[in-house]
C-alpha cells in the first residue's frame, strides 16, 4: 500500500507530498517537530507530545496551526489512511513561506504542517531491547536551547552518523564539564551500583523527552530510587546498569560505551522491568480513536527482580 502524507489541509500521496522551496523550516531551520510511537494504531503519550508542541511553539513564537482536537484528527486521519498498527508519526510546524529574510514574516504567513507516518518492526525492536546496543560518547556541539523541539538538527545527524560508522547504536553527547548531557535523538540514564536511577534534570541542555517523563512517572510506581543530576562517562561505566529512552526506543539497554561494557556488559533487569511498566502505562495514556484496538499491547514477561 502507499503511503499518504499529510500537508497543510491535503493527504497526497508521500511521493508527490513537498514543501515550497522558501519554507522556513527549509531555509533557516525555523521550525519545531514531535514524533510519536503507534502501538496498536494508538498514539503514545499523546498529552505530553502535545503540551511539548505547544511549548516549543511559545518559546519560538510560531503560531499554532489548530486547536489540539483538530490536530489530533488529523494524525489519527493519517495513521488511519496509511493502516499503521506499529510504527511511528512525524509531525513538524514551520514558521511558514515567505521570501527569504532572517526577521520573521508578517502575520499573513501562517505556519507550515507536515505529517507522516511509517511502520516499524516491534519484534525487532524488542529483540534489540533484551540484547542491549553500544554508545559512543562524543563532545556535545548543539545550541544553547535543547529543550525546544527544532529541526535544527545537523549535530545531532553528525553525532548518530559517527555511532553508526563505530557500530554503535547511539552516540552521548558530552559537555565541555564533561557530564553526559543526552543521546543524539534519546535521553540518558543509570542506575548507579546502590540501585538509584539517574538521568540529567530537565533545563535547557537537554530536550525533556516525553518517554523520560513516563519513565520517572513508572519507576516511582515500581518504588525505585531517583535522582536528577548529571553523570560522568566513568561513571555510566562503574554503574550497574545503563540505558536510553525516547519515543522510537521506548526503554533500551546500553552494554556498551565506547566499546567498554558496562558493569559485566550483559542487559540488566530494572531497564527491562522499566520498558515494560512505561509501555504497559503508556498504552492506557494513549489517545485511540474509535477503539481500534485489537488486544493488549504487551504481554508483560513474568516480573523480575529488581536490583
Ligand atoms: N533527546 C533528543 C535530542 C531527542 O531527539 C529525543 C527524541 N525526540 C529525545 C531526547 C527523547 O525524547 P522523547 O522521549 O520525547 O522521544
């Protein structure tokens, strides 16, 4: 079946969906995104997805391009002409069209919306989860405003493209204090050897994943220790576990950085049990439509030990 974008009000064939060459999102990278995961056609965390969007807007001073209830018809609207069960939604709003000027256009420009979805192989995602991935770490070049959504993402392309040639999944990026900032599209994590969960406090170094969010949310459920501070490398390798989260990866297990295991280098169980309790919640938070379900999301394994 092909695939259906849609673009500004029209669902077109991906192929011949685009954008005029003078789109801000093109030319100046003025534009913001979010991404979804689709498990079982619903959106995941479909609240903190939008109330990020609606935040990166404010702080770009772009305009919102409709109420929440008519973009949310019209992501379902998309998921629904591709018939994605499993997969994910890329949303992205741009300033707009207009000739080419650093200064923003006047009011008559309004933004850009673009929406596609495509599927992904949840077997094969799980699999990579039980078997942990490999990071690189890598020095963190970004701009001073993480926290807003933006296209502005050539860093961040560079730092992945680098994982990838050193066979790793991920890349971390490193402060000039030398802290483990976040991922390149992930948000960083451990659990030090007395079992407390550690991730970097939300502020303008980082982007406040939505699945960091639902995290802490689910390892206060499971009563585990948490702390928001900064981590050293060395330090993500003495702990007792490491991972990542975000909307694609949910919650996966790091074995590896910069090819040194971390602790004995085999996956460990609290960052399993995680992936399970947020994808167990996440499933009752998302927003489905029509109820399109077709059974449970996921088939809890049986509980593990914890620390
Ligand atoms: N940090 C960065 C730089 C990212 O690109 C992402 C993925 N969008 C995340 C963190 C994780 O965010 P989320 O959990 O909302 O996907």
């Amino acid at each position: 079946m092909s695939r259906i974008a849609y673009v500004n009000g029209a669902f077109l064939p991906h192929s011949d969906a685009a954008i005029h060459i003078e789109d801000r999102g093109n030319q100046f990278a003025d534009a913001v995104y979010e991404v979804w995961a689709i498990r079982a056609g619903g959106l995941l965390d479909t609240e903190g997805h939008l109330k990020r969007l609606g935040r990166s807007l404010g702080e770009l001073r772009i305009r919102k391009p409709m109420t929440d209830a008519a973009l949310m018809a019209v992501l379902y609207e998309t998921v629904r002409r591709n018939r994605v069960r499993d997969g994910l939604l890329y949303l992205q709003v741009s300033r707009g069209c207009a000739p080419r000027d650093h200064c923003f256009p006047g009011e008559h420009v309004g933004p850009t919306v673009i929406v596609t979805v495509k599927r992904t192989n949840t077997r094969a995602a799980n699999e990579k989860a039980e078997k942990g991935v490999s990071v690189i770490t890598i020095p963190d070049i970004r701009w001073g405003r993480r926290d807003i959504k933006t296209v502005s993402l050539l860093p961040n392309a560079l730092a992945k493209q680098a994982a990838k040639e050193a066979g790793a999944a991920e890349a971390w990026l490193i402060d000039p204090d030398g802290t483990v900032t976040e991922g390149s599209s992930s948000n960083a994590w451990i659990l030090t050897k007395e079992n407390t969960l550690v991730t970097r406090a939300a502020s303008q170094s980082i982007l406040n994943g939505i699945t960091r969010q639902a995290v802490i949310a689910a390892a206060q459920g499971d009563r585990i220790t948490f702390e928001e501070r900064a981590f050293t490398r060395d330090e993500a390798l003495d702990a007792r576990e490491a991972f990542i989260t975000s909307a694609s990866a949910h919650v996966t297990p790091v074995i590896r950085i910069d090819g040194q295991p971390v602790a004995d280098g085999e996956v460990g169980p609290v960052a399993l049990a995680l992936r399970w309790s947020y994808l167990a919640a996440a499933h009752q938070n998302s927003a489905v439509p029509h109820k399109r379900q077709a059974g449970p999301l996921v088939a809890r394994p049986a509980k593990r030990r914890i620390g």
